[in-house]
C-alpha cells in the first residue's frame, strides 16, 4: 500500500513550560509512531499573534509536523487526542499531494 503524506499544524498555548512543551510534542509524535505513522519532521514554527481570540489566548506557538502513513489510523488518534487535549488550542491535518 502506497504511503500518504500529510502536514500537521498545531497551536500550543504560550503559557506552558519549555518543559510541559518538549513533553507534549513528544507525546504527540510517538502518538503517530505508536500507529505505524513515520515522522519526518516536527518542529516548531514561530509564536504568532491571532486574528481573534481561541480560549482566551490572543497569540500561541504554532508547531508543524510531517508524516507519512499507509493509512488513516494515526492521523485518526491523533486527531482524536489533539481535540481533549487542553494546552493545544486549534489543530490541523491536510492530506499533502507530493
């Protein structure tokens, strides 16, 4: 089966530790390697201001990852968890055509 790729931006609150940071993103990529996904990429991109407010945040850190997978189910738990997870504001999976 072929693979699909796929870039994953999130938006971390500003108020978290350097620390509760690392560890969430750390979670978030093993999520994705835990159901067969293979990262290619995550980092962070910049704290950017918002053009309106999202939970009482006016700004947030945006971190972007790149993935590969042969199908639907770590881009599905991922999704599924980053929508509960409360230090990460909005999320966003597009399927790429590379």
């Amino acid at each position: 089966m072929a693979q699909t790729h796929y870039e994953i931006t999130y938006i971390i609150k500003p108020d978290i530790s350097e620390d509760d940071k690392k560890a969430l993103i750390d979670r978030f990529d093993q999520i994705l390697k835990d159901n067969s996904a293979q990262v290619l990429d995550s980092k962070d991109w910049q704290k950017r201001r918002f053009a309106y407010e999202i939970n009482g945040y006016n700004e947030g850190v945006y971190h972007v990852v790149n993935v590969n997978a042969e199908n639907q189910s770590a881009i599905n738990e991922f999704d599924r968890l980053a929508k509960i997870e409360e230090n990460i504001l909005r999320h966003m999976i597009i399927k790429r055509e590379d």
